[in-house]
C-alpha cells in the first residue's frame, strides 16, 4: 500500500499527494528535468531539434512536480486567467489554471474555435501562422498568465501577448516549461514577466 502526504493547501492535487516512487525520484534541478525531455533532430524539418515532452508527461508524478514548479511563481498573486497556446501548452496550462483557482482560455490555430474570435498573427522557428482567441474569453482588466510547453524564438507568445492585451488583459506574465535560451526569444517579452523552468 502507497503512503500519502496531505497538507490543508486548497489544491486537488496537495491535499493527498502520493509520496514519489523509486522510480520518479523528486527532481531537484533543470539538468534532473531534461532527462525526461527527448531531442528529436530533424523534425518538423531538417535542422531543427524537436523537445519532445511526452516522456515527462507519461510520468505521473514528474508531470504533477512540473506542475507544482510552473505555478510557484504565481500563487502568490495568482491570475483570473490562464490562457495556454495550442497545442502542448493546453496540457500544461490546464492544469496550472486548476492549481492556481483560475479558469482557463484556449489560444488556437485559424479555424479551430467556433464563434466570433480576435486574431493575431506571429512567426515561429520554422515559418508563420495565426493565433486566434474567442472574443469573449477575457473582460477588460482581467489578469492572464500566458503558458506554453516550449519558447523558441517568442514569435508565438509575443503574438499571445499582443492577442489577450487587444481583450484588454493585464498581462500579468508569461510560463513555459523549456526556453530555448540560444534562439533569443526572450528578447520578444522583454516588458513581461516570463518564467522558464529548463533552459537549453
């Protein structure tokens, strides 16, 4: 039988968490993260190194730590709102937006929402698109906390940013899981906060 540690934090996850196994050992550093990050070179065209996240993902209570680790710089002061970039910044964001109390907003593709939206366009590393949110998702004055899995060349979040302050959202900052720190994309937000947990 496993043992569980509970605490009185108003959390689903804190209130009865189960202790780690051997076999997710409790990650102390961004060298202990980047074991369960999987480089994919090539992909989605020669030359880049794809952070595949899945791996991290399968293991229950790594994900529940990362978690843990891209809400801490916001619980203090936590956001109305979290609104997560399509599509493996729902995973995470989703389940920030539970921990801190917030609700939830999906930032998607062209042509993915079903009502009258506001739209954004925004380059990435390996060519352009646009961002589009419903144009109802945030009131005016409402804090948002922006999350991602991975910021490359801040093309997509500084297009998230523009998209929520165009609703008129206090941007309150900017999470995501990996920063690719050689491609500069922290250039882009330099006027909101961003929080990264692996640098590469």
């Amino acid at each position: 039988m496993r043992s569980l540690r509970c605490s009185a934090a108003p959390s689903i996850w804190a209130t009865c968490a189960p202790n780690l196994s051997p076999r997710s050992p409790a990650v102390t550093s961004p060298e202990d993260l980047k074991k369960y990050v999987r480089d994919v070179p090539d992909y989605p065209q020669k030359g880049i190194i794809f952070r595949d996240i899945t791996p991290l993902l399968g293991e229950k209570n790594i994900f529940r730590e990362v978690v843990e680790l891209m809400s801490r710089a916001w619980a203090a002061d936590p956001p109305d709102l979290v609104a997560a970039i399509e599509a493996r910044g729902f995973i995470p964001g989703a389940a920030i937006a539970v921990k801190l109390g917030a609700g939830f907003v999906p930032i998607r593709k062209t042509g993915k929402l079903p009502w009258m939206t506001v739209m954004e366009s925004y380059e990435l590393e390996y060519g352009t698109d646009q961002l589009e949110v419903h144009s109802d998702a945030v009131q005016p004055g409402q804090k948002v906390l922006i999350v991602d899995d991975v910021l490359a060349t801040g093309g997509t979040a500084s297009a998230a940013v523009r998209l929520m302050r165009k609703l008129g959202a206090d941007v309150v900052g900017v999470q995501v899981l990996i920063e690719l720190g050689y491609l500069e994309g922290r250039q882009r937000l330099r006027d909101v906060k961003l929080v990264s947990e692996i640098v590469y």
